[in-house]
C-alpha cells in the first residue's frame, strides 16, 4: 500500500530522565567485578566543543557497538556546580537518554569536582584561588595566550580529578574495569565484529588500556621530573620496567614560539620524564589504580597541587601510574583497526566535509543514489534549509537534531532540491548497505519510496 511517513516540524516530547546516587557501604571488601564506561561532562555549556552537541553525537556513535550496551556507562556530571537548576538538569538527562539508547547513569559529581585532596582535608577551588598561584609563574602569561583552556579552573580540576578522585568515587567501589572517554570522544565500531576492551583486558589480567601516547609541552612539566626522581629515590621503588622506559632525556620536539609578536617554529628540549598516555579514551584496572602503593602515590602527587602550580595533566600523571608500578606486558595498546575512534571537535559545517582521497570521517557521512525505506521510522522533516547542499561543507540541522533526539536513530534518508536549497529527510534506524537498499539516483530505484511519499517535485539529489 505504500510506505506511511509523517513529516512535521512538532517538538519531540522526550522521556522523564532519573538519576543515581550512592552511598559508601562501610566494612565491604568483595572482590571487583564488571565494568563500566566513565564520561565526564558540563550541563549548561559544553567545556570544549561549543556548539556542537559533541556528547549527543559521541553517545549516538557508541550505541552501535554491541558490547557497550552489556555495561552501565555513567554520566559524570557538575551540574550543581554550574548552577543547573531543576529543569535545565532534567532536560539534559533526558535529551541524552532519548538520543543514546543505552544504560545511562547520571551522578552529579560538583562536590568531588571542585576540591582537592591535601593531607587529611579536602580544599575547595574556584578561579580566584588559583589567581596567587599563577602570580608565581613566569609563563603562565603566555599560557593563557597560546594555551587558554588548559589554564582554566575547570580543566586543572578535570585533570586531577581523573587522575585521584575519580578512583575513589562510591559508584565504582565494587567495579574492576572502568573506561574513561572523554565527552568529545567515541568509538565507530562495526556492530558484532568490534572487540570488547573489557573482556581483552580480563583475558590476560591487564592493568591499563592504552589508544595513544604522546610527549608533554615542557611548558607544562615544570617540577614533575624532579618529584619523580625524589619519589623513587625516597620509596626505594624497584622500577618494573628498563629506565629507558620512563625517560625522554636528550628528545627535542618543535614548538610554535609566539613571542615578540612573531610565529616560528623552533626546537625545544623535553623534561626528562615527559611520556604521555592519551586520556581521552583508557581502560584501567581499579584494582591495581586503588592498590596500596599506587594510591599512595596518586595522593602525593594530588598533595603537591602541581595540577593547579604546574599544569600537570592527567595525560603525564597517568602514564608514570603504570610504568612506576607495573610492567609494560600487563598493559594492552589496543589500535585503531580493533577499535577505530575520534577524538577532538570537529566544528560546525562540518557535516560533510571530504579530504583529497573522497573520504569520510565525521559523524555524519553522504551516501549519493540510495534509499533504505525498509529502515524508515516514520518520523522525518521537509523543508529543511541547506544551503549549497550535498559537498558544500554544510549541514541539514534540523535533521541532524532530529536524529539526536529520537532513540535508536542511525541516520537518515533524504532528498534535495537545489532551487530552494532545501532538503525533506526521514529517520533510519539502520545503516545505509548498498546491498540490502535501493540504488540507482534521481531517475533510478532510490527515487521509488519517495514518490510514494509525495511532494518530491524539483528534486536533484536523494541520498
């Protein structure tokens, strides 16, 4: 009879959201089990992307790999901190849930977030405290030239929240494997055939997940080098691994020097303890993180506040975690074939931008001459405004939004007219396959499901 689309411009009402919260079970010593999937992020203003809806993409991304929905991942959130009220907080849970759908746990994290570990006290932090400590450091004018978000308040507080307090939060006392990503991060796997970082990683008893590694702006290692050596001289630590390991001694990297009003690139030596492990995705065994003698050095280095004196990432701290205590064969370098990913923003108009080879690789990707009707969820808009269209580096928003908000999207189908700019789409909930879809155009097989549709007059392009 037909296929059966109702296209409208109406508001999505979106489920009523809930959220946790815990309390410490004293006197409990059973043994860790499980995992779990750690995002952090901020309720009224995204702390990196802006503009973007980079967690509401990412959480889409990850929902089609079939692992994930086998753990809990839980939304770290500071919504009390940023002032949310009840509304604002209700309405973000539930704009998350209705797009991800998956098991989502939100726990609000503001008391946790903003203070810090000193001795047998916990210190709270805001801007103007930190205000005395950069007083003191001699680049920290050019820090907040060159490098702005890094000195931020809420990204020193990020980097040692992850590093100590995330480890010891009431939520995963109980937990053995929790993967860390970051808000503007996430994986693209390929349904069944994608691996399990969980259970790779309980498969040989690893200690740490690593996706990449890197070398840390001498800018930002003032005094880490130093304490290291102090710790393991004062410790008597036995290192695990060859010192050659640990060290970048003798390494330059090349740098963008930006003083006396110009820009050239010049060599700069690193500290010589400077490695770097990627956070932005991780998986840590939290029974070797909260082991006596890792915990004990977390909390020294928390103690020293060279997060907030030092710029001290999380990306530093968390690879000199590993290498002090454990061998490199307890860890597992998963790459980008077993789990491929993306991490950074990717601003806006970028929905179909192309590199020189013709290839994809943002959120959304075009597919020219094809149509899916048999994964159509009959809900979809017309009338989209798209300026330029198909390859211009633009973007159908409302689509965009539309599938954000509607659970177990994967796409969408549409067509466009270059008269009007304009484009009608209609909701997967599937992946676009030539195999199982129509191909063929404008004058072909794909046009078909839409003109039982209707109103497709002046159409140049379907999709």
């Amino acid at each position: 009879p037909g296929y059966q689309v109702q296209l409208s411009q109406s508001d999505w009402v979106m489920p009523l959201a809930w959220a946790f919260s815990f309390e410490v079970i004293e006197g409990t010593a059973a043994a860790r089990a499980g995992g779990a999937i750690q995002i952090l992020a901020r309720v009224l203003k995204e702390a990196k992307c802006f503009n973007e809806d980079a967690l509401l993409k990412n959480l889409r991304s990850l929902s089609a790999c079939t692992w994930v929905r086998s753990y809990p991942t839980y939304i770290l959130h500071t919504g009390k901190m940023e002032g949310a009220d009840d509304q604002q907080l209700l309405s973000w849970m539930d704009g998350i849930r209705s797009t991800a759908g998956i098991d989502l746990r939100f726990l609000d994290v503001s008391e946790d977030f903003e203070r810090v570990e000193v001795g047998d006290s916990k210190v709270k932090l805001d801007e103007h405290d930190l205000l005395w400590l950069d007083s003191t450091l001699s680049n920290s004018p050019e820090i907040r030239k060159t490098r702005p978000r890094r000195h931020q308040a809420g990204y020193r507080h990020m980097c040692r929240f992850q590093t100590s307090t995330v480890l010891q939060l009431p939520a995963f006392q109980q937990m053995r494997y929790l993967l860390h990503l970051d808000s503007d991060a996430t994986f693209r796997c390929e349904g069944s055939r994608s691996l399990d970082p969980f259970k790779e990683m309980a498969r040989r008893d690893y200690v740490y997940g690593l996706f990449e590694v890197g070398l840390e702006d001498p800018g930002c290692t003032i005094g880490w080098s130093n304490f290291l050596k102090e710790w393991v001289l004062l410790n008597d630590l036995e290192l695990p691994n060859p010192a050659a390991a640990l060290s970048t001694a003798g390494k330059n990297i090349s740098q963008l020097d930006t003083s006396n009003d110009t820009e050239k690139m010049v060599e700069v030596s690193l500290d010589s303890l400077s490695l770097t492990w990627g956070t932005a995705w991780e998986v840590l065994d939290l029974d070797f993180f909260t082991s006596a003698e890792v915990m004990h050095f977390t909390k020294r280095v928390e103690g020293t506040l060279g997060h907030y004196r030092y710029l001290w990432g999380d990306h530093l701290i968390r690879a000199y975690q590993v290498l002090l205590y454990a061998p490199l064969e307890r860890v597992r370098c998963f790459d980008s074939d077993e789990l491929p990913g993306s991490h950074g923003c990717s601003g806006d108009n970028q929905f179909d931008s192309e590199d020189a080879e013709g290839e994809w690789h943002n959120v959304y990707g075009v597919v020219d001459d094809i149509s899916c009707p048999h994964l159509w969820i009959e809900s979809g808009l017309k009338g989209v405004e798209w300026l330029g269209g198909p390859g211009s580096g633009t973007s159908p928003t409302a689509c965009l939004k539309l599938c954000n908000q509607r659970p177990h999207c994967q796409g969408f189908d549409f067509v466009y007219r270059e008269s009007s700019q304009t484009a009608d789409c209609v909701l997967r909930s599937g992946r676009a396959e030539d195999e199982e879809c129509n191909v063929g155009g404008v004058e072909g097989a794909a046009m078909e499901p839409w003109l039982q549709i209707g109103g497709t007059n002046l159409v140049t392009k379907v999709g």
